[in-house]
C-alpha cells in the first residue's frame, strides 16, 4: 500500500513538472498522425485550456494603485514623447465625426 502510494505521488509530482511538454508531445503526435487536423485550431485550442491570471506584481510595484499610476506614468511617457499640434489634432477629431 505504501509503494503504491509514494509511486502514484511520484507520478503526479512528474506530470506536473512536465506537463508542457506532455501536451507540446501530444499536439505533435497528433499532427503528424492525423494530416487532415488543422494546425490552428489545434493551436487555438491549446491557447483557451490555459489558465489565465492576474499578476500582483508589475515592475516591483505591488499595489494596485502603484501600479495603475505605474502604467498612467508609461502611457503618458508614451503619448507625449511625439511633438504635435493642437489645430491638427483638432482637424483630425473634426474630420473623424
């Protein structure tokens, strides 16, 4: 009873470890294997089974709000780095509406 148990840890303990190539494996196998399956839909597949989750920390900021005024600093780096012109800007947004 023993064994089997520390050989049924061991063998979950391993599949985690290598669960990314299990399933990398698994894919190829089955591309190769099957020439009429869809590459990208086998992709596709693969990239919805993924867990999806929200990172606590972003460039050492740990709060949510170091880190929203983090990304307000960035874009505002971002959007005041290229010169312009208030009359064009206005003209675009007229043209646009």
């Amino acid at each position: 009873m023993r064994r089997t148990r520390a050989t049924y840890h061991y063998t979950v303990r391993s599949v985690k470890k290598h669960e990314q190539e299990i399933i990398n494996e698994r894919i190829a196998t089955a591309i190769l294997s099957h020439k009429d399956r869809d590459f990208w839909s086998e992709v596709k597949r693969m990239i919805r089974s993924y867990k999806r989750c929200q990172s606590n920390v972003v460039d050492q900021q740990s709060t949510p709000y170091s880190i929203a005024d983090y990304f307000a600093h960035k874009y505002e780096d971002l959007y005041s780095c290229v010169s312009y012109s208030v009359d064009d800007i206005k003209k675009i947004s007229d043209d646009a509406y």
